[in-house]
C-alpha cells in the first residue's frame, strides 16, 4: 500500500492474523485482517505449511515428482497478502462512489483455493483428462550439466527442436502433448529418449537448436544470479494517460453490494494471467467482457470438461460475456475501439508490440476513451533485455523461482504449478483496481503495467533477501516435507516439523487421521495432506466451501469477505 503512495497505513499483529487500517482525507477508512484460517478449523490451518496441505497446494506442486511437496515459498502467505491489498483497494473505490463496506478478511486458506483452482475444476469434472498424469517434467540437462527449461509453443517449434538433437521420432510425437499439457496438468511424463538426447548434447549445440526451430531455452539462474542484477522498485508501474478534454465521470449506479458493480472491464487475455486478474474484477462486481478470436477461443474445448466447456477454461472464465473479434483487421480493431468508449478497463496481456502494431495501445485508445484504464499483463515489463519467451516457467528458470521453491536437497527446478502465472494475475487485478481508484480521484486515465518479472520477485523476495546479505537463500534440507502414514500423508507446521519428523517411524504405522491425533496430544499441530482434489466438496475442513456452477464445474469460493 505504501508503494502506491497511501501514506496512512497502520499494521499490527492480531494473534495470528495481520491488521492493516488504510485511510486518507479524500478517502474513507478501510479495515482489513490477513489470516490463516478463514474457511477452515484453526487447528488445521495454522501456518503456511498447513495451508498449503489442507487446500491441495502441496498436492498439485508435488505431481511432477509422485509425491506431496511443500513450496518451500510461502506462496499462500503471497497471495493473501495481494488479495487483501485488492480488497483494501476495492473497499476504498466503492467508498468513493457511495459503498459501505468498511472491513475486509482474507483468509490463506481462500487465496489457496483460488491458485489451484483450474485443477481442482478439473478434478471434479465427469471426463478424464487428456492426459495421463504421473510424475515427469522439465528442467533438462545438457552434457555439461546445465540445467534449463524449454518452451515451445507450437508443435513445429518442438519437434525442430528435438530433430536437431537427434531425437527418434516416436519420442519426439509422444513427448508434444504431455509437455503441451503441463501448464493444466502440474506434470509432463515425458520419453526418457528426451532427456537422453539433451544430456548427449552442449550447452552450445542446443542453444543452436533452439534458435533454428523457434523454440527457446534457459538455463535455471540463481538467486545469486538474480541479485546481481537491478531489480524493479514495485511488481507494477503507473501512468496517466495522453488525453484531451477528459469527459465526465459515466454515472455508475450499483446494481449490488459489491464494490465494482457498474464498472465495465474489457479484457483481451489467454492463459492464465489476464484472465484470472478479469476474473478477480468480475468477482469484485464488474461486468466483464472477454474478446476472442473468431470462432471462440480454442481453450473452452479443453478436456476435461463440463457440460461441453472446458472445467479449466471455466475456473479462470464464468461469469465472463464473450465476443468475438478478429483485432488484426481494420474492421475488427474498429470494433474493439467502439467497445473500449464505453468501458472503464481495457485489460490484455498480449505480446510485446501487438497492441502498438494494431493501434490499441494506451495512446491510440486514450483518443477514443480519455477516462479509460489500460491495462497490460507482461512477461518482462521491459526490465529485461533479452530476456527469453515471457511464459511462467521461463519466468520462474530466469528469475531464481527453481531454487527458492525447493529446500536444499532437492534439486532446483521450476514447478510445474503455474505459480507466477497465478500470482501475476493477482498482481494485475490488485494494480487495475489502483488505476481505477487513482482514475476517480484525479478524472483522467491512466495505464498501467505489471509483469511476470513482479510477480516472481514478490513471491523470491525473502531468498533474495537472504542472498543478498550472504546468507543461504535456500529453506534446510526436509523442509516442508510431509511425512508418510500408513494410508496417506500428514503436514506438520513448520514449528513443529523438527519434533515430528524425530517420530517419523512410528507415524509411519498409523492412518494419517491417528498420526495427526498423536502429534497434536503433544502440543503440536500438523494436519492431513490432500491428495485427491475431487474429494475436497466433501472435506470437512473445507465445510461445504466448495460449490458447483451451472455447468457442474467445481467453484472454489472468494479470497475476500467483505463487511
């Protein structure tokens, strides 16, 4: 909140949960408190390692290697944090245009379910996925022993690529889909002959391979690596846009309670990022509406589905009104323009230049609509300069985000979980609400830009940190490891791992429910893992939390209460 200028924020801790006031002279005054548990018991979310148990984190970042890992990041602490500066932020837009809500609660627990979403959606839907899922994935290994993350994102990049190592054939067409697959899927069981061929090639030869296919590759930077180079101030920037004769303000009238109703946010996303960032406004209230390309966006049709519409595609997309729009054609970018004049957001995560080569930009789209917030969702944010393809596992191999999730003895390696992506979304929901509210107070536009790079940063900033004074920037060996039971697995917290894991044998003999009762008759607290996201509907940790759409797909509930 400081970062974006308020200069009244008062913190404090309460217990467990974290309060902030946030308030100004212009401004109401907001309340808001950050805890761990906020859908479920206390005694089983108590801390980061807890949270990450109980909602299925551990069990999505754990795929790629057959078993529940911990994040040794405390990404659900990141992204509660971010949603409670969203709901601040948002509390204090509705307080400008006449809201009442004053007080705002995040819960670990909520902004958990929300980053594993689109697998728990999948989870519970009718059909199987499209793929097997079983342990496997990047990073690969060249000869000399560099390790790096490819991406190709279409098949003629990935088979290319893997010609020109002499990859046979069979592994090459086998190898496409699980890889395709590994942003919905969290693992990529992939041919062994794949990474035979890497290990038998240099470091140089590939880098050549990737630069004649049109793939590309990185090597897994450091954390050391990372702080060496310049790094940005904030995950987000801020601009007001070029404008004119700044009309006045559009009557906004709530249609409900929640603090974006009558706000309209146009949004020109795919993957993840922008969609989810839409998603959160479209959450908060506003109306969104979703431009696609000329006979849909391929990704509704991505299995599993529900009610013939992707479980996935709907966990990041409900709610949303679609239109479609071919913006490489005059008419098309015609058409965009005349939705843009009468939105309040225009949000994209496009590559770079695009929206430049199709006069969409800021600049262009200031003329149409003075008042409007731009808003773009990048990989680098121009930080980087030759930095490679902006996806989130290329983002997480540069960044140092392979050697910050694990602990010591495990080998670094990017998760498979898109953990930036995610949380790049919420960064950019949490900066279009900022742009909004800066937009009612000042009457002008104003575009902003968070990036891929921000998110990583946010979520590495403790390691860094660490690094930074010469410290080590890795969490110690085990750390976040759950422990084996007799029929599943159990999460200690991490105050009370170093007792736990010394009983590891005898919990070892006993159900998960029996270890979990054994540990806590000791004063310690730890909590049973979730393997099987289908089954969370009926967890009652989760009390009922978890509903289903019309379509039948899983809905994981809000990251806010507002009050």
């Amino acid at each position: 909140m400081r970062a974006l200028g308020a200069t009244t924020v008062e913190s404090a801790p309460a217990g467990d949960a974290a309060h902030l006031t946030v308030g100004g002279p212009e401004l109401g005054k907001v309340t808001a408190d950050t805890v761990w548990a906020d859908l479920c018991p206390e005694a089983d979310v108590t801390d980061e390692a807890t949270a990450q148990a109980t909602t299925g984190v551990m069990h999505v970042h754990g795929r790629r290697d057959g078993r529940p890992l911990g994040l040794a990041v405390d990404y659900a602490a990141t992204c509660a944090a971010v949603a409670t500066v969203q709901g601040l932020l948002a509390a204090l837009l509705g307080q400008v245009r006449g809201g009442r809500a004053t007080h705002v609660t995040c819960g670990a627990d909520r902004a958990a379910l929300l980053a594993v979403s689109q697998y728990i959606a999948a989870a519970g839907a009718p059909e199987a996925e499209a793929v097997v899922l079983e342990p496997g994935g990047p990073p690969f290994t060249a000869g000399c022993g560099t390790r790096f993350e490819l991406e190709a994102l279409e098949p003629t990049a990935w088979a290319g690529f893997w010609r020109r190592l002499g990859t046979p054939e069979q592994a090459i067409r086998s190898g496409w889909r699980p890889f395709q697959f590994r942003y919905a899927t969290a693992c990529a069981p992939l041919p062994e002959e794949l990474h035979t061929a890497t290990r038998a090639a240099s470091w140089a030869r590939i880098r050549q391979a990737a630069t004649a296919s049109g793939a590309e590759v990185c090597r897994l930077h450091t954390l050391a690596d990372r702080v060496a180079e310049a790094t940005a101030d904030a995950p987000w920037t801020f601009a007001p846009s070029t404008s004119i004769g700044v009309p006045p303000p559009r009557d906004l009238g709530c249609e409900d309670a929640r603090p974006l109703s009558g706000f309209t946010v146009l949004e020109a996303g795919r993957r993840i990022q922008a969609p989810l960032a839409a998603h959160l406004l479209g959450l908060l209230g506003a109306d969104v509406i979703r431009v696609e390309p000329p006979g849909g966006d391929p990704l509704r049709g991505m299995p599993p589905c529900c009610s013939d519409v992707s479980a996935r595609w709907l966990a990041l997309n409900r709610g949303k009104r679609a239109v479609q729009i071919d913006v490489k054609s005059p008419i098309g970018q015609a058409e965009l323009r005349e939705l843009v004049a009468g939105a309040d957001v225009f949000l994209h995560n496009w590559a770079p230049g695009r929206a430049e080569r199709f006069g969409l930009d800021a600049d262009h789209l200031a003329a149409v609509n003075p008042r409007l917030v731009h808003a773009y969702t990048s990989g680098w944010g121009g930080h980087l300069p030759g930095a490679p393809m902006g996806t989130d596992f290329m983002v997480q191999a540069r960044t140092g985000v392979g050697e910050a999730a694990r602990p010591a003895d495990e080998p670094t390696a990017p998760s498979l979980m898109t953990l930036i992506d995610v949380l790049g979304g919420l960064l950019g929901a949490e900066a279009v609400l900022a742009a909004l509210l800066l937009r009612e107070r000042t009457g002008h536009g104003v575009r902003v830009e968070s990036s891929l790079l921000g998110a990583a940063e946010t979520l590495t900033a403790p390691a860094l940190r660490r690094a930074g004074v010469g410290r080590e920037p890795r969490r110690p060996a085990g750390f976040r490891r759950p422990l084996p039971t007799a029929d599943r697995w159990i999460a200690p917290a991490d105050d009370s791992a170093r007792t736990a894991n010394t009983q590891s044998g005898h919990l070892a003999r006993l159900s998960s429910h029996e270890a979990v009762a054994v540990l806590r008759d000791q004063g310690l607290t730890a909590t049973v893992v979730t393997t099987d996201l289908a089954a969370l509907p009926t967890d009652p940790r989760l009390r009922g939390a978890l509903t289903r759409d019309p379509h039948g797909s899983l809905v994981v509930p809000s990251p806010w209460r507002f009050e």
